[in-house]
C-alpha cells in the first residue's frame, strides 16, 4: 500500500478519535455538573422560588466560566511547555503574560458579574454559603479524582 492509500484511512480514524475524546469529555462534563447541582443545592438549602431564579444564572455563569478556562487557558498552557519556554523570547513571553492577565481579568469580571446579578436571588448568608459549597466541591472532586489515579497506578 502507499502512502496516498494510507492517509484518508489514518485521518478518518484521527476523526473518529477526536469525536469520541469529545463526547467522553461532553459526558464526563454532565456527570459533574450533575454532581455539583446536587451537591451545591443540598448545601445551600434552597426555597422552590430561590431555585428557579438561581440555576439559569448560575448555569450561564458555569458555562462561560468553563469555556474561558478550558479554550483561552489551555492555549496558553500548551504555549508553556519546559521546551516552549526555554526557546520563548523575552517579547513573546511578555505578550503571553499579558494575554493570561487579560483572561484572569475577564474571569474576574465574569465573577464580578455573577454576584451582582445572584444578590437579588440569594441573600448575603446563601451567597457566602456558596461560595464555600463551590469551593468544597472543587476539593471534594479533585479528591476523587487523585483516590482514582492511585488506585490505577
């Protein structure tokens, strides 16, 4: 077989890899938002009217939130391996510093953004209780995750 035989095979079955990595990671990001919404409103002891008004915005809040993460700062992270660095120069890592400055900034502002819209959802007390409830889940998953990483090795 050539080359030019082989080719269409290879990037065919590339796709299929990429397509199925996507939708394990599609599936594994439903799991743990399923995880978090219960957890998160087991935590903070919502009324009915509460809920309704809360999940839309907290959702929107998630989404972007995850987006801003997992494309702008995977980039950037790709951009600093130890090679990539090594062989960066001074004017290229200034404006990659610069870039995550400005994604760390719309994060913050995203953030900011939230709280102004929850407080008229929650009070003061819920809001704080959320807080801490993200920030445990957050624990309590990367727990998990290193239980499950050692139990492989």
């Amino acid at each position: 077989m050539n080359f030019k035989k082989i080719l269409p095979i290879l990037l065919l079955l590339t796709s299929f890899n990429f397509y199925a990595q996507s939708e394990r990671m599609k599936e594994k990001k439903e799991q743990v938002r399923a995880l978090k919404i219960a957890f998160l409103t087991t935590e903070l002891e919502m009324t009915t009217t509460e809920s309704e008004r809360f999940w839309p915005i907290y959702n929107r809040f998630d989404d972007k939130q995850f987006e801003i993460r997992h494309q702008k700062m995977r980039a950037y992270m790709s951009q600093m391996g130890d090679d990539a660095l090594n062989s960066m120069s001074d004017k290229d890592a200034r404006l990659l510093l610069t870039q995550i400055e400005s994604t760390d900034e719309e994060l913050f502002l995203l953030r900011k953004k939230f709280m102004r819209d929850i407080k008229p959802v929650l009070s003061a007390v819920k809001i704080l209780k959320l807080k801490k409830a993200e920030e445990d889940f957050n624990r309590k998953l990367l727990h998990q995750y290193r239980n499950r990483t050692t139990k492989k090795e």
